[in-house]
C-alpha cells in the first residue's frame, strides 16, 4: 500500500493502470468513506501537482478527490493518445473502489475536452466541470496528431443523460474562443451551468480563488444531489 506523501499526510501518492496497461501516477485525497470522489485533470504539458490547490479545496468541502497525470505527461507512462479517455476511467474506478460512489470531473484546457468525452463512459458519474475546454480540432492542430478528431463534443451533449455539465471560460482566451463553449453550453442538456468572466485568458480561471469556490460548489451540490 502506497505511503502517504512527505508534507501531506491528508494525500496518497498511487500507481494506476489504463485498460491498455499503461501505467498512471495519481495522487488521491482522503474524504470521509462514502463521500463523493473528484478526477481532477490538467492541460496539455502539465501534471497532477499543478492542480493541488483545487484538490484541496474539493477536501474541504468534504468530497475526495484523485489528481491525474494523463497517458504521456507528469510520472506516468505511455504516449497521448485516445487512450486518454480510458485513463480517466481508471481514476474513476479507482475513486469508487475506495467508496466514492458519486463521481465529478474536473478538467482544465485539455482536461476540459477529455473529462466531456469520458463522462458518459465512467460508472457513477453525477457531473462534470469544463474550463477553458479545449475542442478536438484544435488539439489535433496542436499534436500534429488527428486521433482527437474522432470526437465530437457535441455529441456528447445532445442526449439527456443526467449528468450536470459545467462550463467557465474566459473571454480574453486566444487559444481556445470562448464562442465554441458558449454554443456548447447552449446545446447542452440540462443540467447545465455556464460562465463567462471577461478578460483574462487561457489559464488565468484554473486557480482563480473565486473559479475554484464556484465550480466547488457546483461539484459539492450535484454530486450529493446524486446521493
């Protein structure tokens, strides 16, 4: 059994495995048994540490939570690639292994676009929160890689599946416009939430304290509605 982590004795560091084998680091935060679990997931070239502060946060609000570094970034193995998507669901199961029965996603950027397309795939998923979502074809541009090209995220929000989707994106974003959000938040079965923060840009929402109490609280209300 893994130890817990020098300077935080209220984290695990874990060893995961994806469907396909490849290995995943994670960092689980304890919450009392039976309360709801967070996947917490990280933009293209980051990793799990750089969303620490949203884990503890969630641990606050008495929900778990699991940081991932996805397939090909942070300490875990294998390349990018659609596998990604299993990833999350290997984060998810690991959450209700331990009794999390409900489970939230939370995604930056690219972990944005990824929590989107693995929601309706992982057991027991109440709700997910997108910000700055990045879109397929853009993540394509950027990888020089079509793999996510094979995803629309508009499918995966045409159909009412009661999961609560979530949406913050700063309209200073030059990566990602804002525009693709709003018209996916517009098509978006309800439940469904959507902010839109003037100025700023592609990262500036991610550790914004204000960002973070809201989609908190998105995730703390939905998740133990779901109860």
């Amino acid at each position: 059994m893994p130890g817990y982590a020098r300077g935080t004795p209220m984290s695990q560091n874990l060893q995961l495995t994806s469907s396909d084998g490849t290995p995943l680091a994670a960092t689980y935060w304890d919450a009392a048994a039976g309360s709801p679990g967070v996947v917490i997931l990280h933009g293209l070239g980051s990793r799990k540490e750089h969303h620490a502060d949203f884990a503890e946060r969630c641990q606050s609000a008495g929900l778990a939570a699991l940081t991932l570094d996805l397939r090909g970034h942070g300490a875990s193995g294998g390349v990018l690639d659609a596998g990604a998507i299993d990833d999350v669901l290997a984060a998810g199961a690991e959450l209700v292994a331990r009794g999390h029965l409900q489970i939230g996603l939370r995604g930056s950027s690219m972990g944005g676009l990824v929590a989107l397309l693995a929601a309706a795939r992982t057991p027991g998923a109440a709700c997910v929160v997108a910000i700055c979502p990045a879109r397929p074809e853009m993540l394509a541009r950027r990888l020089g890689d079509p793999w996510p090209l094979a995803y629309r995220l508009e499918a995966t929000v045409d159909t009412p599946d009661g999961i609560a989707r979530g949406y913050w994106h700063a309209t200073g974003d030059t990566q990602v416009p804002w525009g693709s959000t709003a018209a996916l938040a517009e098509r978006t079965h309800h439940p469904r939430h959507a902010r839109f923060v003037l100025g700023g840009h592609h990262q500036s929402l991610q550790h914004d304290p204000e960002i973070q109490a809201e989609t908190c609280i998105f995730l703390t209300t939905h998740l133990k509605n779901a109860q």
